[in-house]
C-alpha cells in the first residue's frame, strides 16, 4: 500500500506552500520540521514557505529549517498581508503543475487530518479542492493564475472563501472530500476563522547599501515608496551583511524602529543557503499615488521587497574584491528606473560602479536618473549618466562603456533601466568568478515579470535562462573583440562566438534567480516575445532574428581569434555586406558601412601601413601632400594587404573609397609625422583618434573634429564648426604634426582644404 502512495506522489507533482502568518515557538518548529519531513519521506513532495517576517521564526529558527533541508525557498513578505499573494508568486515560480496552499497553524493543529488529506489528493482528478476543515486550498497550475490576489484586510479564511468562490464555476469538489469535510456551506465555515493579526511591517535592505545612502535614519527621510508604503512607515529595517555568522536569536524586546542585521548566507553540510532580496508584485494602491513630498521632491515608486532563501551550493569567500561595472541603458523607460537604480545602489557587494546611458530618450528619464544620483552619499563618484544625441542600441552602449572602463580586470553586468536585480547579485557573481576562474563569465536565470513585477510564465518556466543575466570579465574584448554594432540579437552573437573561440565552459549557468526583466511590450525582445491576452504568460517566435542567426553562424564558420579582433572593433567598425538587408530593426546608423581611416602621409613606411590596416584602419599613403591630389601614386591598404594601387592621385583613391567601398567615416590628415610609426603600439595619434571617433558617433556630429596636441604632448580632441576650416588652419595644424578628422562632409571640405 505504501509503495502505491509513494508511486501516486511522484505521478503527482504535488508543491506544499506553507504559510506562516504567526510567530512559531521553538517547540511548534520542532514539530512543524518533524511532520514535513515525514511527509516528504512519504510522498517525495515538494515543499517552500512564504512567512510575514522575520519576527515569526527568528534567526535561530531559520538555522534550523535551513539546515533539515525540507524547504526548496522560503519567502518573508515583511508584512502579513501579503503572505497569500507571495504563496500563490512563489508557487508559480516553484514551476509545479499541482500545489497545496496550507496555513501552518492548521498543519500544527490538525496533523492526523492533513495526513488524511494528502492521501486523499493522490487520487484527484480535479482542478481545485478546498479542504476547509485543514485550512488547505488544493489548486492545478492552470488554476494558479486565476487565484484572486490577498488584498489588505484580508485573513486566510476570507480569501480561501473568496478563491473557493471564484472557482467555484471550473473547479470540483471530489464526492469522497466532500463527504468527509464539508458539513456547512463554505461562508459559514470561513466565518468561524479569525484574520491575522496585524505585525510590524520590515524592510529588507543591505548594510552596503544602507552606506551608500547615508545610512537608516537618511533612507527613512528619503521620498522612496517601496509598493504601497513610503519608506519613513516601515516599523522595521533588516540589513544582509555578509561579512556576519548566523546570529542565535533576533533580539525579541528591540523597538520597532531598530535596525537590525541579518546573515546574508547559511553554511549547511549540504551547501550555502543564501538570504537575498528580490522586487515582488503590489498593486498600486486605490488612492491616488503622490508625485511628490511636502518639500516637493520627487517620490520613486519602488517595487515592494520581499527576502528570499534559497540554496547556491556554494560556500564563499569573504574576501572578494572584484570590481564590478553595471551597463545600464536606457531608452523611454522613465517609469521603471528607480527601481533598478535602487537594485544597484543596494547591491551587497562592495565595490560597485553604474553606467547609466540614455539613448535619445524623449521622455523625463534624464531628469530621473540625476534626481535618484543624488538621493546617494557620493552617488556621482560612481553612478555615471551619459546621453546619446542619437539612437544607438543597448549593444553600443556595452561597447562604450567596456571601452571607457580601462581596467580589464573589472566584471561587467548587464542592468538595463527596466530590469531589477536581486541584492546580492554582484556578490554571488563576483564570487562564482573567482571559484571558476576557468570561466570568462557566467549566466544566472531571470525572471520576467509585467509593469507591477507579478512574473510571467514563458512556456512552463518562470525562472529560466536569460542572456540578460551575463557578466563577463572586462578582459574578454581583448580575446574575441566587442558585441556587434547592431540594435537586436548581439548577445546571442556574442554568447555564441565567446563559446566558439574559448570553449563550451565560458560561460557556465547557475542555476538561480538574480534578475527581475520588466515586459511592458516596448522591450527590446519585443520582436519575439508576446504576452497572452488575459493572462500572465508569454509566447515566442524567434523568425525575426532568424536571417541574423543564420548570417552570424555563416561567419562563425571561418572565426578564429585573430579574425574576430579585427571583425568586432569599437568604436570603429562596419556591418558586412550581407547584413544590409537586416534593415533598420537590426542596423545602426553610421555602422552601415566602414568607419574607414584615410591617412595621408609621406614618410610613413609600408610595414607600418600594413600593421594599422591589419587593426581596421584602412589607410591611404600618398607620394607628396602638394601633389597628391591630380597626381601621384596612391596605395589603399586593408586588413587584407594592398586592396587598391594606382599613379591617378588622391582624388581618385578617395572617389574609389566613397563610392563603392562606401565610405562615410573620418578622414586623418597628417604631414611629416614621425610619430605615426609609435601608432601601432598604440602610440598617442592612435590613442586620441579612437576618443573621436566616439565622441562623433554619441553625438552625430557632422562637423568637423581636431585632436590638437597641447604644451604637454597630449592629445585633445576638439568639435571645431566647418566655417572655422581653412587652407591656412589645416597648413598650420599638418606643420604642427596635428591631426584633422571629419565626417560626411569630407567629399566636400577635401578638395578645397588640399
């Protein structure tokens, strides 16, 4: 008969989703593990916990069920009435197609009858079951999405009868349930339960965090609004600190406004357990939300936090100080940017810097982003803001941001403005790097979730993989070059040509939740990915970036590392012919065709021609600047030797480049430059052309540019407007072994200037 029971279970897929809304005494803990364990033994389910706070089981009481090892994830709301709205969140992410939702009260209670009834539920067949006698809520995972959400005001009782109500119409009782528990109609049988009782409401931040912004009593005078709770309501603040050992107790008599410090991971013969904490759904409440303070400062609306638990299995070393970067770019998402400029802000690990660029946004992003910088200790020491003038893509501003970060030993993350990552994110990474040093980075899962953070199923899987959640080792673009210059589907190049080139195990997935992707249907991957209609899941179609996949892959074919260093360059760089017709979805404009160099010399010799054109420089040698332009042999060099040879002059070399080499890029001009031959070291000719190119293509800037070499030798690159150029000027700058670069209007401004 047991080994029937045990068969059905495992048919059964069954998630137990226990709910804590009461403080457990040590005793009832010790039960409460005795019983789960039991039923885990018997049946093989699976089982997590969704709990108010801390206060209902204090830290040696979650030493304890770390370690029995029966919870997959634990979740403390903060508040008790969110405790069912996070049971059914946590059950969906679970990803089990059967759950029971049981308040842990009636478990202790009535232990004998909740045994009764999980024997009961191996035989059903039906969608829903409300077994009101044990307070238990019997749902398939079709059903889980139609749970009405627990508003406030709500106890256990009331919204079991609610959701009983609701699914009432599609869900059936089994006769043989029935017969046994149900004696009185359902409203009368819920009226008999009491509401919780109301508990201070925590906030769960990082001591890392708390620093950065000037510590817990200037976070509580800050206009920061955590769901429906500006954070000066907050009864409670908890800090993860990684650098504490678990604490026996949490102290019972400390005031309702103490700080409080919290473990930030348990070390188990099993594993590391690690405490984080993560954004969770809240529906804005029904009056009408404030835009600003008496003192009328903005207020950021900011996800509600909840605290989760979950295994890593790994046990970490303190004494991490890897630098890390977070890319953030930004395109119209004002709305969403506080709260992942918050996610960073709080990250536990130490040592963390954000790039935060805006991408020709029209909306008040700008305004935000500044604002929230200043709510920060010292915010502009490490939280960068930059803006294009023109639309670039997320991709280009990576590159930029790798680019500018001159230290390769730093680790990059990807933190777009609408994503939210969990608080310690950066730690596990920084650390899984350091145990894999074998690896150029690593993936973890995200979870995507809609405009109020309730996550969105995609397929089966809430919790998957997520080329959102790479970070990589800055040294990486100096092994396979940059991201493609392109607006879609440039991660999925790069992931695939990094594996190429260096293995299979660059990249290792960890399998575990540190980001949180808004989906609000104006995304990036909005191209593939579709919300249903009515519901909390997504669909995929990946034809859109099917003809990129294929042109990519066709050039993966012949890719070795010496050929991607010269294919993938930033921030010159050109889009292969074949790409053309991705069209304005996939393309960037001013990388449609070569950023091309044409550099104009008489001294410097073929060899060093070749080195700077094998680097993506194509150049461009002239016998005499005074006779090179009817006249005189020209030689155009390429990544490939000698790509064009004639004695027509310089006129026709330049015609040749613009037209059918369709270059649109930037023109060096140089006169006796003895220095050109320290160029490919790089010397400082090479070093100050790079920096324009950038600045002219974050700018579009049509006008012409000039490095200028000051008193110290140093190079300084100069916007200069067109009418400001004169035969005399450019004389004057090539005798002075200065260097002049423009753009589109170099068909133009060439002729008349030589």
């Amino acid at each position: 008969m047991n080994g029937d029971i045990r068969e059905l279970g495992a048919k059964h897929d069954l998630h137990i989703v226990l709910l804590i809304n009461q403080a457990l005494q040590e005793s009832e803990q010790s039960r409460l593990i005795t019983q789960l364990y039991a039923i885990k033994k018997r049946f093989g389910y699976t089982v997590s916990a969704v709990a108010s706070g801390i206060w209902t089981v204090d830290m040696a009481g979650i030493k304890g069920i770390v370690e029995s090892g029966i919870f997959d994830a634990i979740y403390f709301s903060g508040d008790s009435v969110y405790v069912i709205r996070d049971g059914i969140t946590s059950a969906r992410r679970a990803g089990r197609q059967k759950n029971l939702f049981i308040c842990v009260d009636h478990l202790l209670r009535k232990p004998v009858q909740s045994l009764r009834a999980l024997v009961e539920l191996q035989g059903v067949r039906h969608d829903a079951v409300w077994l009101p006698a044990v307070a238990a809520l019997y749902c398939h995972g079709k059903l889980l999405d139609s749970l009405p959400r627990c508003i406030p005001g709500d106890g256990w009782a009331t919204w079991l009868d609610r959701a009983w109500s609701l699914l009432l119409g599609t869900a059936l009782l089994p006769m043989v349930l029935g017969a046994k528990w149900v004696g009185e109609t359902l409203r009368q049988k819920a009226g008999a339960q009491s509401n919780p009782v109301t508990v201070p409401t925590e906030l769960y931040v990082s001591t890392t965090g708390l620093a950065r912004f000037g510590g817990e009593a200037r976070l509580r005078g800050l206009p920061l609004r955590f769901g429906e709770q500006l954070v000066a309501n907050y009864r409670r603040v908890l800090a993860l600190d990684n650098n504490l050992d678990v604490r026996s107790t949490l102290p019972a008599a400390a005031p309702d406004d103490a700080l409080l410090a919290l473990p930030g991971w348990i070390a188990t013969p099993e594993g590391c357990y690690l405490l984080d904490i993560v954004p969770a759904d809240s529906d804005p409440s029904d009056e009408p939300r404030l835009s600003a303070c008496e003192d009328g400062r903005r207020v950021f609306n900011l996800p509600r936090q909840i605290l989760q638990i979950r295994r890593v299995g790994l046990l970490p070393k303190r004494d991490v100080k890897t630098r890390l970067v977070f890319i953030s770019s930004n395109f119209e998402k004002e709305t969403f940017i506080a709260a992942g400029l918050y996610a960073i802000a709080m990250q536990s690990h130490p040592e963390v810097e954000v790039s935060f660029t805006d991408d020709a946004s029209t909306d008040d992003s700008v305004t935000i982003a500044k604002q929230f910088v200043e709510l920060l200790v010292n915010g502009s020491d490490h939280f960068k803001i930059s803006v294009n003038d023109i639309n670039r893509g997320t991709y280009w501003i990576r590159n930029e941001c790798i680019y500018s970060t001159a230290d390769s030993d730093a680790v990059f993350l990807v933190n777009d403005s609408d994503d939210v990552s969990s608080l310690q994110r950066g730690w596990l990474q920084a650390h899984w790097l350091v145990a894999e040093p074998q690896a150029s980075g690593c993936f973890m899962d995200i979870v995507r979730v809609d405009e109020n953070y309730t996550p969105l199923r995609l397929d089966t899987e809430i919790e998957r993989y997520g080329t959102a959640s790479l970070s990589f080792r800055g040294s990486l673009v100096g092994e396979v070059g940059y991201f493609e210059n392109i607006k879609r589907n440039a991660d999925t190049e790069y992931i695939e040509r990094v594996k190429l080139l260096k293995g299979k195990g660059a990249f290792p997935w960890h399998r575990y939740p540190c980001l949180f992707q808004v989906f609000d249907g104006s995304n990036i991957t909005s191209d593939i990915y579709q919300r249903e209609v009515g519901s909390n899941s997504l669909v995929v179609n990946n034809a859109s970036r099917m003809q990129h996949m294929l042109l990519f892959r066709r050039q993966h074919q012949s890719m070795n590392t010496k050929k991607a260093l010269t294919t993938y360059t930033f921030p010159q760089s050109g889009i292969s012919a074949d790409h053309l017709p991705l069209g304005e979805q996939f393309l960037i404009d001013g990388y449609r065709s070569t950023d091309a160099i044409a550099i104009l010399t008489t001294t410097v010799n073929e060899a060093t021609c070749r080195m700077l054109a094998a680097g993506s420089v194509p150049v461009l040698k002239v016998r005499a600047i005074n006779e090179a332009w009817e006249r005189g042999e020209v030689h155009i060099y390429g990544d490939k030797g000698v790509l064009f040879k004639s004695d027509l002059g310089t006129a026709c070399a330049l015609s040749h480049l613009m037209g059918p080499m369709g270059f649109r890029g930037f023109l060096l001009i140089c006169g006796e430059l003895p220095r050109m031959l320290l160029a490919t070291e790089p010397g400082p000719v090479i070093q100050a052309l790079f920096p324009a190119i950038l600045l002219s293509k974050r700018r579009a800037d049509m006008n012409p540019i000039l490095i200028q070499e000051d008193d110290h030798d140093e190079m300084k690159v100069l916007p200069i407007p067109v009418e400001g150029l004169s035969r005399k000027t450019v004389a004057q700058h090539i005798r002075h072994n200065s260097v002049l670069l423009h753009t589109d209007r170099l068909g133009s401004l060439v002729p008349s200037l030589l």
